[in-house]
C-alpha cells in the first residue's frame, strides 16, 4: 500500500532543485527548414546531360554531384542571393570557365536552376572572337605546366605546324602537285595557358614548345571535328 507521505516528498524534491537554481528542461525547437536549389547540368556541345559534375554554391562548403541524368540537389540553411555553378573537366577540355547563376534563396522553397556547358558556337566566340562563325575550324587549348612542380608555365612558345598538299602550279605534263608546311605559334599567359584558333581538321598536327629560341616536340595529333581540343604540355623549367 503507498505510504501517504509519499507525494509530499515528491513535490518538496521538486520544489527544492527549483530553489536550488539547478537547470530546467527547455522544449528544443523544431528544426528549420532547409532552402533548396536543384536542377540540371546540360553539356550543350553534345546535347546530353552532363553526369558527375560538382556543382556548388559560392562562398560556402555546400556541394554536390549531378547524377547520371545530370540532375542535382542542393540544401542550405540560410536565406540569401547565392551564385550557383559548376566545374567539370568538360569545361576544361573547352578551355573555358562559367561563372555561375545567381539566385534567391528561401527556408522551405526550392528553386530551380538549369546549369550548362555553352553551345559551340559561344565556346568558339569566347576562345576565338575573330573567328567566324559559319566556318567553325579546330581550335586546340591547353597549358604548359612545370614537369617537376605542376606549376603553370608563362611566356612559354607553343608552335603549331601542318602540311598541306595541293595543285600550286602547273608543270608540264601535268599538275604540280607539292606539299607545304604551315603553321602559327602563340605564348602561354601568366597561368600557362595558351589556344591557337583557325586549326584544320583532318590534318596531322605537330605540336613544339619551349622557353628559349629552341622548341622541343611536344605532341601529334588530329582534329577529328570543331571541338576545342585540350593538349597540355610538361616542359622541365631548366
């Protein structure tokens, strides 16, 4: 049977830890809720969904990755104007940067954004303004790095040369048909970067590249389609 005395005790205990200043159980909040962005990254040079790329919002540790269908999620706990973007070596091989869209973020909202590489013809009329656009060339870009250290190479010369063979007379007895060697050069910038504009597909490029007057092979290859073509160089400093 309960000893009657019992629910006295009770509520003297409480009423004592009270007057003794010990803490008290505050309710927790609910949680808040999260601020979403989510979309798509779409590689316009292919026309199909870029997957694996690391999509971020600026100015904080917030990322994540798009998904085979190129599709992403993003939460955030705060409210604000955020810059959205995303790297990828796609965007590398085009030799180009995307600086992101902008949006408003809020508790509770999702807002959609569609993130994309740019078609070929802004990617040539970035790298290669002069060009035009109905003629669509080969352009090769890349960056002369230090062998030893993975450092960007500035001021470095990066030639490209190709022959070309065609009727350039007449002889007798027939055409004069000769071959000749063409080419142009350029110098990387202070991050080592170089392109050269205006290349022709289908031909065999030879690529040379150095510091002082002697340039040393650094590459063959051919331009299958207008695609920016990436080629990088590793050149000893010395």
């Amino acid at each position: 049977m309960p000893h009657p005395t019992l629910p006295a005790l009770g509520a003297a205990l409480v009423f004592t830890g009270a007057a003794a200043g010990l803490p008290l159980l505050q309710p927790v909040p609910p949680p808040q809720p999260q601020a979403v962005v989510a979309g798509t990254v779409w590689d316009s040079t292919s026309a199909a969904p870029l997957a694996d790329a690391r999509v971020f919002l600026a100015g904080t540790a917030d990322t994540v990755r798009s998904d085979p269908d190129g599709s992403f999620r993003l939460e955030h706990p705060l409210e604000g104007r955020y810059r959205v973007g995303f790297e990828h070596p796609r965007l590398d091989s085009l030799g180009i940067d995307v600086s992101g869209w902008v949006v408003e973020l809020r508790r509770g909202e999702r807002t959609e954004v569609l993130l994309a590489v740019p078609s070929l013809a802004t990617v040539t009329r970035i790298l290669c303004p002069e060009t035009a656009l109905d003629s669509l060339p080969g352009i090769v870009v890349g960056r002369v790095r230090d062998r030893a250290t993975g450092e960007g190479l500035a001021r470095v010369r990066v030639a490209l040369t190709w022959t070309r063979t065609g009727v350039y007379g007449t002889a007798r007895g027939g055409a004069d048909v000769r071959s000749r060697t063409e080419g142009t050069e350029v110098t990387t910038d202070e991050r080592g970067r170089y392109r050269v504009c205006e290349v022709p597909l289908r031909q065999v490029l030879v690529v040379r590249a150095g510091l002082g007057e002697r340039l040393a092979p650094a590459g063959r290859f051919q331009l299958r389609d207008s695609l920016p073509r990436l080629h990088d160089v590793a050149l000893d400093r010395k």
